[in-house]
C-alpha cells in the first residue's frame, strides 16, 4: 500500500462528495424526483474525519456462502459472503461483513461490485436511520483503507420507491461514525 496523506483522503473525499451529489442532481438519475430534484443542492456530510481513514485486513471466504437480506420494502434479496474487514478502533477490534449481490454478478458493468453495509451510533440521530452503505470493489487485498468518509444513504432514504437492503445484524459498529453522509440534502425537501 502506497503512503497516502490525510490531507490526500480529504481530497479524494471531497471529489466523491462533489460526484455524489452531482449524480443526484442528474436530470436522468434516481432517487430525488419532481420538486425534490428542483430543490437539490447538494447532500449533506458530516466533516472530513482523518479518524475514520482505518486499514483493515480483509479475510476471504469461500464465496459459495449465500445470505438472504431483508429490504426497506416486502422482499428479499441474495447475496453472497464475500468476506471480512477486520479493523480496529479506538483499541477495539471490528469487523464486518462484505458482500457480493448475486444479482450483479454476471453484470458486464457491475461485476466487481461489493458492498458493505453497515450500522452505527449515528443511525436516527445524524445519519439515515436504516444505516449506511460503503461500496469496494473485486479483487480485494490483503490490507486495504477503509474511508468512512466515503459512506452513501441508500435510495429509500429519499424516496419510498426503492427496496434497499438492511444491513445485517452482525454489521452494527457499537460506536458513532461521525464521517461520511448525514440524513436529507441542502434544499428544501418536499415532504410526500
């Protein structure tokens, strides 16, 4: 791994920012719609956190494990276990669990895709209430940065039309993630 600076995390994070809410502000784009898409400014971030820049240790699995997860809505999607990030903070070792929608794996586009998604202390009081989500993608190495800073709501945080997955049980992190994107977006919402 290459030695990268704090002051390179907080840049790389703010271009992600910039992107991610330009994505949204997309005349093509879901989730925001009607009004809400007008109003759109940008989404909301907590502060860059150097704190929550943590290298983990990636522990592969077999990849033949499938995981059934619930979504916001009535239905269930598959995914398989991919593996472990295994991490430690503020002298405590973490870890959670990535994983690979069984869906996107035959995707030219989407193939690599893996995704983390996860709880906190943040979750209803700062962040979405349903948790977060952290996107990586396939080959992962041995050791790799986490960036919290670099966390995304799902879709169903702005609207209702979407079933997104809820982070399984054992990806609740028992301490507060005061990095990445909070809950809403600078505009006015328009409450449906």
């Amino acid at each position: 791994m290459g030695i990268v600076s704090a002051q390179d995390y907080e840049k790389l994070s703010q271009e992600y920012r910039n992107e991610l809410s330009r994505e949204y502000k997309a005349a093509d784009n879901p989730p925001l719609s009607g009004m809400d898409k007008v109003n759109f400014k940008a989404l909301k971030f907590y502060d860059f956190n150097p704190d929550f820049v943590i290298e983990a240790r990636f522990e592969a699995l077999d990849n033949t494990q499938e995981m059934q997860l619930n979504t916001s809505k009535p239905l269930i999607q598959t995914y398989t276990k991919y593996g472990y990030l295994h991490f430690q903070y503020e002298g405590k070792q973490h870890k959670l669990l990535v994983l690979q929608a069984e869906n996107l794996k035959n995707d030219p586009e989407y193939y690599n895709y893996l995704s983390v998604y996860f709880t906190d202390e943040t979750n209803g009081k700062g962040s979405y209430k349903m948790g977060r989500y952290m996107e990586l993608r396939a080959p992962l190495e041995e050791t790799l940065v986490l960036n919290f800073n670099n966390t995304y709501n799902p879709y169903c945080a702005y609207s209702d039309r979407y079933a997104c997955p809820v982070p399984p049980k054992e990806n609740k992190l028992p301490f507060a993630i005061e990095a990445g994107v909070k809950t809403g977006f600078h505009g006015k919402l328009i409450k449906k």
